[in-house]
C-alpha cells in the first residue's frame, strides 16, 4: 500500500510480519490483525467507524464488527 496509494503508510512492524507470512492465506490472516486492533481502540473513542473491504473481502470486514459488537 506504502506504493500503490499516494499518501498512504503502513508502519513498518506490519510490513515485517506481512513478510514472515508463507502462504496467501497467512498473509490475509495477518494482514487483518491489525485493523481489527485498531477496530477496537477507534470504536471505544469515536460513535462511528467506517471499515472499507479490500478485493472484495466483505466477509472478513463483518467478521470484524461480529467480534466487537455488542
């Protein structure tokens, strides 16, 4: 994304453990961890969230607000 989105920045602690992942599947479960970290601290500060689904991945992106609703 640091490429492909002008202004954009993943940090690198992130980028280190996309690398370490083997398998397509590794790298989306991976690439996932953090958002749903920061779900978590942006939900309890701010009344609305706005979550965006890259390639198409709606189930993963709900998957996050199922673990945090409530």
């Amino acid at each position: 994304m640091n490429n492909e989105v002008p202004g954009a920045s993943v940090p690198a602690d992130i980028l280190e453990r996309m690398r370490k992942t083997t398998t397509r599947d590794e790298g989306i479960a991976e690439a996932w961890r953090s958002p749903t970290r920061r779900f978590s601290t942006c939900a309890a500060r701010w009344p609305a969230v706005q979550l965006a689904a890259p390639l198409g991945r709606i189930d993963s992106a709900l998957s996050i607000l199922d673990t945090h609703a409530g």
